[in-house]
C-alpha cells in the first residue's frame, strides 16, 4: 500500500510564500503523475497543478505565474512552491499521484490535505 502525506500548509500574510510536500511511501515502482488539488469551504475541490513523469505540466489558471510544481524522484516527492499568495488560496491542499507498484497497474492515491490559510 501507498501512503501521501503532505506538509508545509500554514498561515501566511498575503504576498508571502509557502512551499507545501507531499511524500510518496511503501511500495513504488513507478509514479506516472503527482499533482495539487484544493478545497476551498463551499466550493468545490479544483485541480491547482500536476505534473507527469514525462514533465508535462498544467496549472490552474489563476495559479500560474505565482505557483511552481515540481518534483524530486529519487525521493518520491512533489513539491508546490506558493509565491504571491492571495486570500483566495486560501483551502485544504491535497496531494494526488497515480502510483504503480509493479509497472502495470496504476492506482489513484489522495493525501490526506493540509491546510493553507492566507489572511492579514
């Protein structure tokens, strides 16, 4: 089994930074696609960014310019960095990778959120 855990969420100032990881642990062949969803309270959970193992990368658009997904294989960790934060981010970030055990099957893994609050 595949656990996703996340770190890094706080509370920060609006302009100011934060840079949230998500950790991949147990048994990992491969990983095809490691991404960031959040969710904010009232709507729904959006995609904010992912990223493929070929380096194929997407970002929300109100993200982008201000948000970068990166990740580190030998660690199996992805990693958002947040600049320019905004009260609108504010929501519990949540990690998602598509992992496989066995370089065949691929299953869908969810972290459990951590929460990022930006507010003067």
């Amino acid at each position: 089994q595949v656990q996703l855990v996340e770190s890094g969420g706080g509370l920060v100032q609006p302009g100011g930074s934060l840079r949230l990881s998500c950790a991949a642990s147990g048994r990992i062949f491969s990983i095809n696609v490691m991404g960031w969803y959040r969710q904010a309270p009232g709507k729904e959970r959006e995609l904010v960014a992912y990223l493929f193992s070929s380096g194929d990368i997407n970002y929300k658009d109100s993200v982008k310019g201000r948000f970068t997904i990166s990740r580190d294989n030998a660690k199996n960790t992805v990693y958002l960095q947040m600049n320019n934060l905004k009260p609108e981010d504010t929501a519990v970030y949540y990690c998602n990778a598509d992992i496989s055990g066995d370089g065949y099957y691929y299953t869908d893994y969810w972290g459990q959120g951590t929460q990022v609050t930006v507010s003067s």
